[in-house]
C-alpha cells in the first residue's frame, strides 16, 4: 500500500470520524477503530470493540496491507453514531505520533496507563503488557507484567524496529494493570 496516499485517506477520515477496519500485514484480522493523528510513520486510531470504544491503538502505517473504510452511511457506522460512540472521539491529552521515541516518551509520562506492545517478528496473539522505562536511540526498557499478574524483574529491553503496534487506555490493559498492582520500586524507572 503506497504510504503517502494512505496517509491522505487517513487525514480525510479525520475530519469526517470515519472508522474502517485495518490490516496488519502481520495476521489476518482487522484492527478497527477511528483515526485521530497520523504522521509519517504511525497513525494513532480510538479502537472499537463490537459496539463500543476499547482505548488507543497505534499502528505503524508500513505494516497497514489492506483499509476498509466504513461508509457513513453504513449500518455499523449508523449504530455507533446513534449510541453516542463518536461524540466520545478523541483523546484527553497530547500525544506525539511523530515517531515511536515521541509515542512512548508521553505514554511513559502518564503512570496510569498500561501499555500493550505488539511485535512484527512474535505470533499476531503475542504481546507484551507493561510500562515504558527509558528510552534509548535504539532501545527501550519496559517493565513487563508476566500473563500471572506479577511485574516480571528485571524489565526487558526492546528494539524500537520491531514494533508495529501500541495499545493503551483498553480493558485488556487495565485489567492486568490493575491485577499486578503498582510496580514494585525496584522496578521503577
């Protein structure tokens, strides 16, 4: 998918609130959801999940292989107008989608979020629950939640590249965030 048009049709949705269903060239599922900032790297999207708002997801655009934009007009777009969803688009704070430095620079300013980081090189059901510590010109360190509910020690290093999606602000991620409790300090930036 040529990159510069996707990036057009992104900006286009935005100010129409036009939700569509992504494809990550990573598995055969969609990640659906209303586009809120794009830049030349990563669009930031409100995820949706059935009838309802499921938090933030940041998908790298070189990944996007396949859009399938919601009509305004269509019945799925039509029921969540008329449930109120898309009067709740938006984000309540500023995040930077220029690149994945910026993204989880401010995601690891906001210590009550946890945040989900998906993989190119793992299983498409794989993903790594947690919080940003520092980040380095190539690397970051975050602090991992094991799938028991226990911050996982020390926390482990990761390649930005390797990247292609960021969830946050969602169920999945509450949920163990608020099972694993606050982080230890010894696991604290």
């Amino acid at each position: 998918m040529d990159l510069t048009s996707l990036q057009g049709e992104i900006e286009a949705a935005i100010a129409q609130h036009k939700g569509a269903a992504f494809y990550p060239k990573m598995y055969d599922c969609d990640e659906p959801g209303f586009p809120l900032a794009v830049s030349d790297e990563w669009m930031l999207c409100h995820a949706v999940l059935d009838f309802h708002l499921n938090g933030y997801k940041l998908l790298r655009l070189r990944d996007i292989q396949r859009v399938q934009w919601w009509g305004l007009r269509s019945g799925y777009h039509r029921i969540l107008k008329e449930r109120g969803v898309l009067s709740q688009l938006g984000l309540d704070f500023e995040l930077d989608v220029t690149s994945i430095q910026t993204i989880l620079g401010d995601l690891k300013r906001r210590p009550q979020e946890t945040v989900l980081v998906h993989f190119d090189y793992e299983r498409p059901d794989a993903l790594h629950v947690g919080r940003p510590l520092r980040m380095g010109t190539n690397a970051f360190t975050f602090a991992t939640i094991s799938p028991n509910g226990k911050w996982d020690e020390p926390p482990a290093r990761m390649q930005y590249e390797d990247v292609f999606m960021i969830e946050f602000g969602c169920e999945y991620g509450e949920a163990y965030g608020n099972f694993a409790g606050p982080r230890p300090s010894r696991v604290r930036n």
